[in-house]
C-alpha cells in the first residue's frame, strides 16, 4: 500500500528531482521486513549452532 501511495505521488505532485528509473528500482526492492526476516533467521540458525 505505501509503495502505491509513494507511485501515485511521484504521478501526481512533486517528482522532487526523483527519475523513473530510481523510483522504479524503489519500487521494485523487497519490503523491509523481508530483508529483516532474513537477518533474523541467519542469527537463529548461529545461536542454534553455538549451543
């Protein structure tokens, strides 16, 4: 939904010097929380590891 509302944005009011090439690579990252998940399963698995 923020993705959308950032796109509309830029579509509609000001582009504040952004191309669309940047917002398309904006656009196009994986959420944070995705990004997040990963970290966390990967501090998971070397805690389980040291034991």
């Amino acid at each position: 939904m923020r993705r959308l509302r950032i796109l509309f944005y830029w579509l509609f009011s000001v582009k504040n010097n952004v191309g669309f090439k940047e917002l398309l690579s904006f656009l196009a990252k994986p959420k944070v929380d995705v990004i997040a998940k990963r970290y966390i399963k990967n501090i998971i698995v070397m805690m389980i590891s040291l034991k």
